[in-house]
C-alpha cells in the first residue's frame, strides 16, 4: 500500500489534516461541553476539560477551579471529573475515601444516579443539538426552494437558441402545465430524452413561448466527495455531453450508462464554461440507502443531477427552519444506523465503515466544495459521533448508561471489579472496530 498515494499532493495533504482537525475538534469541543456544563448544572465539579491527547500546549484555571487546556494530539478530548482517575471516568477510590460527603456529592461517583445520567447523555444530545442549529442556520441563510416554478438563477449551457431568464415563471412545458413547482419537476421527468422543449413563460407580465434546453440536462448539480467524479475533478455545472463517443441528452440516461459499464472505465466528454474537454473516470459499486428502506447496490460515478435552473427561494421562519433541520437530523441517524445493521447483516459490504483516513479524506474533499458544503458535514459527522457514543460499548457513553440503567434497577451500582472487567472489555471492542475501521481506509477500494 502506497500512503503517499491517499493524497494527491504535499499541498492537498496539508489541506486534509487541517480539514479533518477542524472538524473533529469543533465535534469534539461540542459532545465534551455538553459534559461538562450539564455537569456543572447538576452540581458535578470538572476539574480538567481537555481538547486532544497528550503533551498540553496551552491550559489555564477558570474561577471555578477547571483546567482549561489544548493538547498536542487532536483525535479527540475529554473531561476529568473530581474523583475519576482517568478521561474514562473510572473511579479513583483513594481520591474519593479521602473526601467529606459534601465533596463526595461534587464527583461522577458520588452524584445521584439523575446527575450522572443526565451528564453523561449530556454529549450525545448536544451532538444531535449542534446538528440542528448548525442545519438551521444554514437554512435560514440560504433559504429553501419556492412552491413556485419561477426561475431563480440560471446555469450556462452548451445550448445555441433561446434559454430561461431569472424572474420566468414557467407556465408550461410541451403543452403540459406546470402550476407549481412540484408538478413541474414531475413533468420534467416523463419529458423524452432531446437536446430542447417548447416552454411557455411569463416573463414581465406577457407570455412568452420558445424552444429552450430540457429542463433536466445532464448537468451535474453536485459532486460527491470521495468519488470517481471528484477525483476526476469535475465541477457542479460540468454538463456531461457524451459517454465514450455517444451523445447524452439527459441527465437520466447516466445512471443506465454508468451501470452497463459495470466498473469498466468511461470516457466523458464535458462542457465546462464554454470549454470542451475529455476525462476518463471508472465507476465504483457503492450502497445507496432507498426511500422505502433498505440500501441498493449500483455503480455510480459520483455526480447529483437536477433542474437546468435553480427555483426562486424563499426564506422560512425560525420554527419552519427548525423542523427541516430536525427531519433532516432523523434522517442522517436512521440511515446511519440502518446502513450499521445492515453491515452487520452482511447486506451491504463492510467498506462503509471508514475509520480517522477516511473521515480526514471526507473533511478535506468537503472543505474544497465551499464553507456551506463543510458545515454540512460538521452537522452529519456530529450526528455520527453522537450515535456512535450511544452504543452500549463500556469506556463509551452508552456504556456508561447501561451501568447506571442496571443501578436504577437493582439499586446498586456494578462492583468496582466488575466495572474494571467491562471497561477493559469495551476498550478491547473500541480498538478492534478502529482497526477494523483503518483496515477499510487502506484497503478497500
């Protein structure tokens, strides 16, 4: 295995660590705050709050008496409660015999059972939390499509006659209406694959009927990082107009193309700001959740289809952007979990699972598609790492639950020994699944 190989150049490298230590430490600095403030509420005293591992390069103590500091290593962060003698939170029964029972109740170990629960489901929730507000706020600022089908920016095309404007509403297509926009896109579907169509408009208050491009070219919407697409560097704009010699009219007719190939390379031939050029590129089997459920394998290139336009937006308010943000954070976590169990299953291949160089890959190839593309994947990697705490893996948070589901139960917490055996088990399981999950960085494809 080549490792100089996983990046293109000393530059490109660069430009992934910093992506990837970016992200993992605001993911980080989320899930531990979440800790440590609810901690603080329910009267728990932290006395370290640790960004990454290993030599300390900068700390200071608050007021409270907390250690505030950055390490040298970023893959990650904790914080030491009073009375835990490790980041894992494992009792230190000599610090905590010596202590009042006043001080006792300031430690994880000697809170009540409601204090420790709520601290430490305080990380995965402020994950899932983070994930909204990010989600939010990213609609409120771009905004979300109008029920309308009016024309709201307009993408260059390879196409000589008469195209749409900016402010168009379209009133019809080939003679089928197109009173909204949903209607719209369902009749740019059934439309036949051809260069152009007969649209009528109103542009500025009169009708106006022309022959323009298919609304649904094959032109790329977005590119998906760590794909055949991306490596090839295409650009969302890039209009595909043949695959290996043959015209493409439409962007539909890609998906049946890039399946017959079955994994043989194609050369595409594409449009790009007035320019033509040639790029080969091999497709790669991937697992696709589908909408009823379920993940299907195809062979993809990598490349998101859509309008020949952008619609108008318009701005929602507050709760509608909250509600979006919420159904978008559901479906990043079931399908996250969906896609775990079916690998589990062994229905889909276990390369889904990537570890630290997959992760670091992902952030570098989301920072260079645009700030708005970045955040994004800071709210789905924050949901994943919310989830993947929630498992009932002893040293992990929903371990940690599950102690203290048995103590709710049987009214005492698991022995100190006990509680030993499980936390080195569940280290034993968290390292293995990590190789597991490097080994899928190196090696699969």
């Amino acid at each position: 295995m080549d490792l100089i190989g996983l990046v293109p150049s000393f530059g490109g490298f660069v430009w992934t660590v910093v992506a990837f230590v970016v992200v993992l430490s605001i993911i980080v600095a989320i899930h531990e705050y979440g800790h440590y403030i609810v901690g603080r509420w329910t009267g728990i005293h932290a006395e370290v709050f640790s960004l990454g591992f290993g030599p300390i390069l900068y700390s200071r103590v608050d007021s409270r008496g907390t250690k505030w500091q950055i390490a040298a290593l970023p893959f990650g962060g904790y914080v030491k409660f009073l009375g835990d003698s490790n980041a894992a939170s494992a009792k230190d029964g000599e610090v905590i015999s010596g202590l009042s029972d006043a001080e006792r109740r300031r430690t994880m170990h000697g809170a009540p059972l409601w204090a420790r629960s709520l601290t430490v489901a305080a990380g995965p929730a402020f994950n899932f939390i983070s994930a909204v507000l990010i989600l939010t706020g990213l609609i409120l600022w771009s905004g979300v499509f109008s029920d309308d089908p009016v024309v709201g920016k307009i993408s260059p095309q390879p196409f000589e006659g008469q195209q749409l404007q900016p402010g168009d509403r379209i009133l019809s297509i080939n003679g089928a209406e197109t009173p909204d926009l949903t209607r719209l896109i369902a009749v740019a579907a059934d439309l036949p694959a051809g260069p152009s169509v007969t649209y009528s408009v109103d542009r500025a208050g009169q009708v106006v009927t022309f022959e323009g491009p298919h609304p649904l070219p094959p032109m790329a919407s977005g590119v998906q990082p760590q794909s055949a697409a991306f490596d090839a560097k295409l650009q969302p704009g890039d209009v595909i107009l043949a695959v290996d010699g043959a015209p493409v009219a439409v962007f539909a007719e890609l998906p049946g193309i890039v399946a017959a190939s079955e994994g043989r390379s194609l050369r595409l031939t594409v449009w790009r700001a007035g320019e033509t050029f040639d790029t080969t590129l091999t497709p790669r089997k991937m697992d696709l959740p589908k909408a009823e459920g379920g993940f299907e394998t195809r062979w993809l290139i990598g490349l998101n289809g859509g309008l020949g336009f952008e619609p108008e937006t318009r701005h929602p308010g507050v709760f509608e952007a909250v509600g979006l943000a919420g159904e978008q954070t559901w479906r990043i976590a079931t399908t996250s979990l969906s896609g775990l169990w079916h690998m589990v299953a062994g229905k889909i291949s276990s390369c889904n699972l990537r570890g630290p160089i997959g992760i670091a890959e992902s952030s570098g190839a989301a920072a260079s598609q645009g700030l708005e593309t970045f955040i994004q994947f800071i709210a789905l990697l924050s949901v994943a790492v919310g989830l993947m705490n929630l498992f009932p893996i002893p040293v992990l948070d929903g371990g940690h639950l599950i102690f203290h589901a048995y103590e709710a139960v049987t009214g005492k917490p698991p022995s100190d020994r006990a509680l030993q055996v499980m936390m080195m088990a569940g280290l034993v399981v968290l390292l293995s699944l990590m190789v597991f999950a490097l080994t899928n960085d190196l090696f699969c494809p």
